[in-house]
C-alpha cells in the first residue's frame, strides 16, 4: 500500500481513534471480489472493508483478516490469514483445479466479528466455480414448481387488536422457498373485505379492522385456502402513518375503553439509541419524529413500550436512502477493438453532490462470469443482508435507483422479513472478550522436568522463520509464552511462520504450542447446522470452546465431525524453508553420492556400494545425486594390492534411476525441531499488459481485464484509470465499489463492448 494511501486512510480513521482507545465495537467485513463465476485453476482476487458494525466507518482496530472458503457440504478448501492496514486489505485466493463445480461461501472475519452475546453465523460471500464458462447455469432439469406453498401474514407492529385499523403485509413462497406472484382474496365470514396481488417478489399489503369474532381465511384464484393469523383483545398497536425526508409519524392506538397509560416509544439504529419520545395514550396518538435524529442511511428499529416498559410493538423503517457515496463509473467509449486501450473516469460526491475522497476497488470482467444467482453488492450487504434475518431474494434491486418501485418494496420487505429480527430485551451494548488474536501466540514448554527447575523463570531465545527462510529472533516471558507481532508477520509474509527453540532438542525436549485462530471459529460450526441458516447460538467463552477429537491436517486446518478438510489430489507444494530442510535431510540421511570423475552412483544399492578405484579413478569429488536422474551403478571385486593403494575389478555394471528417501513434512520438521504455523499468505500482483506485451502474437484471453483495488480519488472526488482489452469478443461489466472511510458506502458499475473488426 502506498505511502498517499496511508496517510489518506489514517485521515479517514482521525475521527473515530479516540472512541476506539476507549470502547472497540464489533466489526463486519465486506468482501469485494473481481468477478462472480469462477472456473478451477484460476486465481480470485479480493478486497475487504473492515467496518465498525455500528458507523460502518473503516475499522483500525484489527489487523489480522481470517479467510475461509467452504463447499455446498461445510467442507473446508481454503483457509488463509492476510493483513489488514487501516480497515483495508486485498490479496487472492487460488481456486483449486482439482474443486467440483458448485456454490462456495467465503467467510472472511476478525477477531472483533464475534464481539457480542451472541455468535451469529456471519454472512457469506457466495461464489460459483463452473467446469466451463459454456455450463454456468445450474445442471438441474427437474422442473420447476411456481405454485404457493406458503403464505404468511405480518400485522404491522406484530399483532391484530380488535377494532383498530391496520395494514397487514403477506408473503408468497413456492415449494422451494423463492417468492412467487400471487392473487386471491381475504374473506371474513364467507364476505371478501380485502385483495391479494404481489406487487414485488410474492410481498403485497392490505389494510383491514380486525373483528375477533370474525372467521378470515385467505382463498387464492387457484381455489386453494390458507390460515389468517388470530385478532387480540387488548394490546397496543403501531401504524406508521407517513414518512417524508423531515419527519415519520406514527398513530398509536389502543383498544376504546382501554385505561389510559404513559407510553415510550425509541428510535435505534444499528443498536444504537437515537432518540426517544412520550407521551400519555388514551385512545390514540400521533408521533411525530425528525430524522435529523437520524444520523446515517439504514434500517431504523421504532419499537413502542407500554407504561411497564415492556415491548409491545415494533416497525422496522428505511431511513436517509440517499445518504451514501454516489459514484459515476464512465469508459471512454462504448465500444473497444479487442486489445485496445481504454480509460474509464471516476467521480465520487455525496448526497449532497459535494466531491468526497474515497477508497475504492475496481474490476472489469466479461459478463458471461457475472453470477447471476446472487445479485448483492456492498451496499445491500451493510445496509440489508447482514441486518435482517434470513434469505433475501435479489437483495440489490432495493438500492438500484433504476427500480422505481425500490423504497416501496424495501418497506414490504421490512414489514415481512424484519419485523421480528430483533429480541427485545437484548442489552446490545454487551460485549465479551475476543478469542482471536492478531498476532500469532503460543507458549514453549520443556520436556525433560528435571531440566525445567534448571530453566527457571529465565526468558527463552526463540527463532522465527518466514517461507523463504529468512529468520528473525524473539524472547519468551518467564512462563514461556510469547507473541510473534503483527509487524513481524507482514516482514515474514508468504505462507507459514516457522519456531525453533534454541534450547537444545535433546537435553531440554522443548516443544511450542499455538493458540487457536481457525480452530476456535471451525470448533464453533459443530454447533451450527449450516452457516447458511444465520441461526443464533450461545458464544462459549475461549477456555470452553470444544477442543475434543480435533484432529490437526498437515495444513492446520481442523477436521471435525461436521467439518471436513477438503485434501488435493497430488497437490506437493513446499516452501522454500522445507525445501531447504528437505536438501539438507537427504545429504545427512545416507552417505549416497555421485562420483565427480567417474559419474557412478555409490553406496546406493546393497553390493554396489562403498569406494572404489576402477580404471585409477581418483574419487576425489563428491555431487549428491538428483532424485529422478538416470546413473550407473558398479559391483567390484578386490583383487589385491598395486602402487599406491588397493586394487578392484568390476564385475557388474548398470543404470539405476536415483530416488531420494521421501520424508513427509511433519517428518523434517521433527528432525529439525521446528514448529510452524499459518502467517500471512503471501501478495502476487494482478497481471495487467503493457503496451509492448499487447503487440505479442500469443493469445489474449484475460477474461478480467483490469482488477485495481487500491483507487483513491482526489480532493474533486475524481480518479482515472487505463486497461488494456484482450481478445475476446463480447460484452464486459465494470463493477466498482467503496467507502470515505466515516460510514458512507456506494456501488456502482458501467458496461461496454468489446469487439474484434
């Protein structure tokens, strides 16, 4: 990241350090990646925002980002930790040749997303992998069936009280759980008192005075029937009346004849209180309250109190829509020929159309590899996805202002799906202790115990190792325990991080152990069904979390009984470091060597070993032999003595190929008292052509054209960029997306066609 980068996010972070130094909140991260489809071999590239879940303004409290991608079956096939600097980081994960095709999840977190009383299965993000670009779309044929198969009533508030007016939403749901249209009516005692029509995604509303004496039943055009929710005697009901940019009023009524009472009515959001208004209730009330109490864009919690202060109702409500990052993303033309250069501008204001620096990523990618399937973008994520409960269909269409109907359904929406997110008697201010670390911790212990009064309370000398074998040192307190910083990991980045006590491994038998990081959070999904259902569960406290039958893959990761590891077929890869350990392990291993003036293979085979002097070969060099390579072999007889030494006959000669003893990796490391575990996967640069590189005659079938997750724009809210086409024939999509680092987020895109004259 770039010195200007730096110091323009640490102007972003100014405002809210100080609140931070006192109170570090819970964090969300949104995962922005360069494209939606994937195919196996290829690398995804990726950029997170890690946000304060209140302000969603760009987070300095944490520094480690874990990332896992998991299969349709909760199986584990990527799990890496990756730096973050001021709220941000990027790097890429590498899509595996060997992965089946289908729906991956992405779950990228820190160490303060869990921060609350409750562990909530973070929402994912959802990725496809297809064989082919040509077989995307799902390879099921059974047909579809469009009927209702659920249809559900939702009382504004959350109950019908007899007599009083009140608007009644209804959802329409097919077999497989995707809204559906729907038509019929509301009969009360046999008589129609009110019209069903979907006006978006199965969801429409009514208005109705519920009679608790009446019989209702909802018939669709079909002929088929469906249960009406019950009415309620007594209670307290919350109509929202009216809603402008200045102001919602609310009608608060109660039931004629009812006791007059003090009722409360607050006003949060992102479980934050922002305002609260009384007043005494006899029959009915009218509530007005501004917005201007209403800092930032979101849903907005009304939740009404009766004079015991107990909850009684509640609305959901979408507040200050346009209060966010309006970004223009403009090519320079409709149309390219294929490997011409392009130039998109940007420009970035705010609500109030004043220019605004941001941080924004950028990617340009073929339509065909859009993922059709799970249309989300930054904004339905912050403001929509990870706020209400359960799956929403097509959750960007509520903050495309091309839907002209966007508000109007987003409301529905609300009234059906959010109006029981909440528990009420929740205190949302309580947090508990993060069981994650940033840094990598761990303790030494020494194994002989008559060694360890010798050792004492005296700190330890500890080697660190990144991948390429480059080493740092630090020291352990009295009780063994140390920490390998955050600044160390980034010098040491590449993949795993290496510890070697100094002590020595005979006398003393040290052995390094390591706190969990994945483990924690991979225990945890033994009591979740699927992170898809977004259920709550009890948060255990760290020194709880299950540590039983964990088994430790080579990789670390951790298998469980409902997580696997997903293994690679045939997939060796070693680091430097172990490639090192494993060079100097098969010179020490056996005395097997190449003659340098003879070239025969010695001490390899059983009667074909041992020094030799054919034909008054000197044997005066030594080249260890390489695993796989072809070389002779000789049997040799001795014969007596001449001039100068013994002599040797050979009477067998032949080619061997050569292969080294294969020691697995737990196995060097055993030898060279070494432990390791995961730091920083390591930084590749995405491949972007020159203009020399363009004029090459080899193909060019980038199907990303440009992935650039570093823009920031100017003091005039405006940046440029350049991109290269390739060759291929078709039409591309620019999605961009970011933040100004104090809570105002904003997504847009553009299209353009690329064309081969």
């Amino acid at each position: 990241m770039s010195s200007r980068i730096q110091g323009i996010l640490a102007l972003l972070l100014a405002s809210v350090s100080i609140v931070r130094a006192q109170h570090q909140p819970a964090e969300q991260v949104y995962l922005q990646t360069d494209k939606g489809l994937y195919e196996p071999g290829e690398d995804l590239w990726f950029k997170s925002y890690v946000l304060d879940r209140g302000s969603l303004s760009l987070s300095g409290g944490s520094r480690t980002l874990f990332v896992e991608m998991l299969d349709k079956k909760d199986s584990i096939v990527w799990q890496e930790k990756y730096p973050v600097q001021a709220g941000i980081a990027d790097g890429h994960i590498y899509i595996d040749k060997e992965l089946n095709p289908g729906d991956y999840r992405i779950h990228a977190y820190t160490r303060f997303s869990f921060l609350d009383d409750t562990i909530r299965p973070f929402y994912p993000k959802k990725i496809r992998i297809v064989k082919t670009i040509a077989n995307k779309g799902n390879d099921s044929s059974a047909p579809l069936d469009r009927r209702v198969a659920k249809l559900s009533f939702f009382p504004e508030g959350g109950n019908l009280i007899e007599g009083i007016p009140a608007k009644v939403a209804f959802k329409a749901l097919d077999g497989k759980g995707m809204p559906v249209a729907v038509e019929g009516v509301l009969q009360e005692n046999g008589q129609t008192v009110a019209r069903l029509e979907s006006v978006h995604d199965g969801m429409g509303s009514f208005m109705l005075r519920p009679r608790q004496g009446s019989s209702y039943q909802a018939v669709l055009s079909d002929g088929r029937t469906f249960a009406f929710p019950k009415i309620a005697s007594s209670g307290l009901s919350l109509f929202l009346r009216k809603q402008t940019d200045e102001y919602v009023e609310f009608y608060i009524s109660q039931p004629k004849g009812a006791v007059a009472q003090r009722i409360q009515l607050s006003g949060k959001m992102r479980g934050s209180l922002c305002c609260t208004a009384e007043g005494m209730l006899r029959e009915s009330l009218k509530v007005r309250i501004p917005l201007k109490e209403f800092s930032r864009q979101g849903i907005a919690e009304f939740t009404l109190y009766n004079e015991s202060m107990q909850p009684v109702a509640e609305r959901l409500v979408y507040l200050h829509p346009q209060r966010k990052l309006h970004i223009r993303l403009r090519p320079d033309k409709e149309r390219y020929k294929t490997r011409e250069k392009g130039k998109l501008s940007i420009q970035v204001c705010d609500g109030n159309g004043k220019p605004v620096q941001a941080h924004l990523g950028l990617s340009l990618f073929d339509v065909a590899y859009k993922n059709e399937s799970v249309p989300e973008n930054m904004l339905s994520y912050s403001f929509l996805s990870t706020e209400i409960k359960g799956h929403i269909h097509n959750p960007a269409y509520y903050f495309d202002e091309e839907n002209k109907d966007r508000l109007q359904a987003l409301d529905l929406l609300l009234l059906t799906q959010g109006w029981r997110r909440y528990v009420w008697d929740k205190d949302s201010t309580s947090v508990s202790l993060p069981f994650l670390s940033d840094e990598i911790q761990g303790r030494q212990v020494i194994g002989k115990k008559k060694k360890q009064q010798e050792v004492g309370n005296n700190s330890q000398l500890l080697q660190i190792c990144g991948p390429n074998a480059d080493s740092r040192f630090i020291m352990t307190d009295s009780s063994g325990r140390f920490t390998v910083p955050t600044e160390l990991l980034v010098a040491l980045r590449g993949g795993y991080v290496y510890v070697k006590p100094m002590l020595d491994k005979d006398e003393y038998k040290p052995e390094v152990f390591f706190d969990g990081d994945f483990s924690r959070v991979d225990s945890l999904r033994r009591y979740c069904k699927s992170y898809q259902a977004y259920q709550d569960i009890a948060l255990l406290p760290s020194d709880r979390l299950p540590k039983e039958n964990l088994v430790i893959s080579q990789d670390s990761s951790i298998l469980l009984s409902e997580v696997t590891v997903t293994g690679t077929k045939g997939r060796v890869f070693r680091d430097r470091m172990m490639g090192r350990l494993d060079s100097l392990a098969q010179m020490s291993l056996n005395n097997i060597y190449v003659c340098s003036s003879c070239g025969l293979l010695l001490n390899y085979k059983s009667d074909y070993q041992g020094h030799h002097a054919v034909n008054n070969c000197p044997a005066k060099g030594k080249k260890q032999p390489v695993d796989g390579e072809t070389y002779p072999i000789a049997k040799y007889q001795h014969y007596g003595t001449q001039k100068g030494g013994v002599a040797f006959t050979v009477i067998d000669r032949q080619n061997v190929v050569y292969h080294a003893p294969k020691l697995s990796e737990e196995e060097l490391l055993r030898m060279n008292n070494l432990f390791r575990v995961k730091g920083y996967y390591g930084k590749r640069e995405f491949y972007q052509p020159d203009e020399l590189e363009m004029q090459s005659p080899i193909p060019d079938a980038r199907n990303v054209l440009l992935w650039k997750p570093d823009i920031i724009t100017d003091e005039r809210g405006k940046a440029e960029v350049e991109f290269f086409c390739s060759d291929i024939n078709t039409g591309f999509v620019g999605v961009i997306e970011g933040t100004d680092g104090v809570g105002n987020i904003g997504s847009s895109g553009c299209e353009f066609r690329v064309m081969k004259y």
